[in-house]
C-alpha cells in the first residue's frame, strides 16, 4: 500500500486548507500542540486579520489563535510550499473539494506526499461522489488510498475551548490512520482508528440530514419523545443505507455515525440543526440560507443522498421525506403526518444485498473486491 512521508516526532509542518469554522479550530489545535501550522484562506481579509492580531474576522471571532499559525493567501500555496510540508489537512466543503484537487495534483509527488487527512463531510452533488472517489478521480487511486478521515461529535467552538473530544480516525493504509491518530491526539483530544472510511464518510454526510429533520421538528413545537424518535430512527436510516453502499453496520455505532448524530440532532450549535429549526418556524429555505452565515452541509448532500437512495432501493422515510420538503415543496406539517401515517413495519432489517458501490469504489482503487 502507498504511504506518506515519514512524519517528524514533534513540529510537524501542516498546511490546512479552508479556514472556516472547522479548520481554523484544528489548525489552533495542532498549532497549540507545538506543530507549525499554515491556514490557507481564499479571503485576503482573514489572512490580514490573522496574521496581524491571531483572530479570524469571520469564524470563531472570539478566540486567540495560536501563535503557530501563519495564514497564507489568497494566492493558492505554491508547490514548493506543499512540497515542504509532513501534512495536507483538507477542511474545504465537498461541493469544492474536486477543483481544489485538480489544482493541487501537479504538486503532489507520489515517491514522496505529505499525510493526507480530510474531514469535509459531504456527497458531491453532480457525481454522487464520497470523497474518496473524488480524491481517485483527481489525484490517482495510490493518493486515495493513503487518504484519511476524520469525523466524530466535535463543535469547533468547544475544541478551541480544550473541551474533552473524541473522533473517529479512518483511512485504507492502516499506518497512515496511524500517523493521523498521533498527529491529533491529545489529553483533550482522544482518537479512535479504523478501517472503513466508506463507513466514516457516509455516517459524516447523512447525519447532517437527520440533524435537519431533528431541527425541524423542534422548531415545529414538538419535545423530547419525538426528537429521541427522529435520532433512532434516523440511526436506523443511516445503517441501512450505509450497510447497502458496502460499508460496515458497526461503524454507524460509532463516534462518527451515532455519536455525531446526537450531537448535531440535539444542539443549536449544529448549522443543520439550525436549518431545520428555522424550516420548522416557517422560514423558506432560500431564506434560510442566504442569512445562515456559513455552509450547512446536509441542504447540499441530500440531493446526492436522495439519488443515492433510489438507487440503491433503500427504504428512508425520513431522508426522503426531508427531500420533498427542501425541493419538491412539501409543506413540513403535511410531511409530518404523512410519516407518522406510515403503516407498521419491522424496527432493524438490513438489505437482503449490500456493497455493489463500495466493492466498485474499491475495485477503481485496485484493491481486492472482496474488500468491502
């Protein structure tokens, strides 16, 4: 399998590209862990900004950023910069991940590649893509495989607060899950590996649509019985779809699949939460969005989820029903009581067949078939 450059015991050079709320919380944590730490921004103003005082103008407003940071941009970083670097840390969304690959490749050497650690959550909208994919499409199937993932119940704003966390670590190359685990863990930061990131990244973007219909349904008036409702079953949604795509049921059980779906279901501090609530309050979704100060990933990846749904016959009530709402005009009230007019069924079914996208995403990575 293809690996990545040795790491350095300590001071790692890592170049962190996106400087949202997400990146710029992990730069601040691998900066304040003594590594030297790069935050590229598209926006001339938040590097100014950082460099100049260490605070970001746009994310985070509150919070002294390490003094290991220096923000670059908003040129994109030269080759020979990348070339310096032990670590690439991609916190761009989905949706842009593809063009930023494509801009990157001609710098990656792959004798010799920085960690690659990427911790988007998303399904490309046009492709129904999961980053892996994406990453083969653009990079070549070796850099795929050496790819990891990050994901698990982790506020930005409560990881620049040291507050104890715990995430899912995942890639193909066990070593290189390895490196990244070492590279992230601290005392307040625990990490967990793994080797099932179809699993990790699936359980990352479908939460993002169940915290929407969590939201909404809070933001219709109802309590606690019917958000509990909305996570099981939700969590149940997740682990069929999951488990039809070629991934591995037990990995929904885990920090990246249950344990970020409570978090972002039950928290106003989750952007797809905040979307749903306000849906629920009656705002319109073009509202919603123009005024939400930032990128709520699940309003984009369920459109590829709804696709992939249907073709992988699937059963998701909630998901498809979240669709009708967001772009077919589904009143939220009416989709409501059409799902609790459904008629019995059974609580846990598996689907009779499973991994035919999985054991082809894996065989375009030139792995065994079997694999998934």
């Amino acid at each position: 399998m293809p690996s990545s450059k040795p790491q350095p015991e300590n001071n790692s050079k890592v170049l962190v590209l996106g400087a949202g709320n997400f990146g710029s919380c992990l730069a601040d944590h691998l900066g304040d862990s003594d590594h030297d730490v790069y935050l590229y921004a598209r926006e001339a103003h938040i590097v100014e900004t950082f460099n100049k005082d260490h605070h970001n103008p746009d994310y985070l407003k509150d919070h002294l950023f390490s003094e290991n940071i220096h923000a670059i941009g908003p040129d994109f970083p030269s080759k020979e910069l990348v070339n310096e670097m032990d670590v690439l840390l991609f916190a761009i969304p989905t949706q842009f991940l593809r063009a930023t690959l494509n801009q990157l490749r001609p710098s990656l050497d792959i004798k010799s590649f920085p960690l690659l650690v990427f911790v988007n959550k998303g399904i490309e909208i046009k492709t129904n893509a999961l980053t892996l994919e994406i990453i083969a499409d653009t990079c070549g199937p070796d850099f795929a495989k050496a790819a990891t993932f990050v994901s698990g119940p982790s506020f930005a704003k409560e990881i620049v607060q040291r507050q104890p966390t715990s995430v899912s670590v995942a890639s193909l190359t066990e070593t290189e899950a390895d490196k990244t685990s070492n590279l992230f863990h601290q005392p307040h930061f625990r990490c967990y590996t793994g080797g099932d990131p179809i699993g990790i990244e699936l359980s990352g973007a479908l939460k993002n649509i169940y915290a929407i219909a969590a939201g909404a349904s809070d933001g219709l008036g109802y309590e606690n019985n019917t958000r509990a409702m909305m996570i099981t079953r939700g969590l149940a949604e997740m682990t069929c779809i999951g488990a039809a795509y070629g991934a591995s049921p037990l990995t929904f059980l885990g920090l990246a699949g249950v344990g970020d779906l409570f978090l972002t279901c039950s928290s106003s501090n989750s952007r797809n939460y905040t979307v749903g609530y306000r849906l629920g309050k009656g705002e319109s979704l073009e509202t919603i969005t123009k005024t939400l100060g930032s990128v709520a990933e699940g309003v984009s990846t369920l459109k590829g989820a709804k696709t992939l749904i249907d073709e992988l016959g699937v059963n998701a009530p909630i998901a498809s029903t979240m669709y009708a709402v967001l772009y077919e005009g589904k009143d939220i009230r009416d989709a409501v009581k059409e799902l609790m007019e459904l008629p019995p069924s059974r609580e846990l079914e598996l689907p009779p067949t499973a991994g035919g996208p999985a054991r082809h995403l894996l065989e375009k990575l030139g792995l065994d078939k079997h694999r998934a």
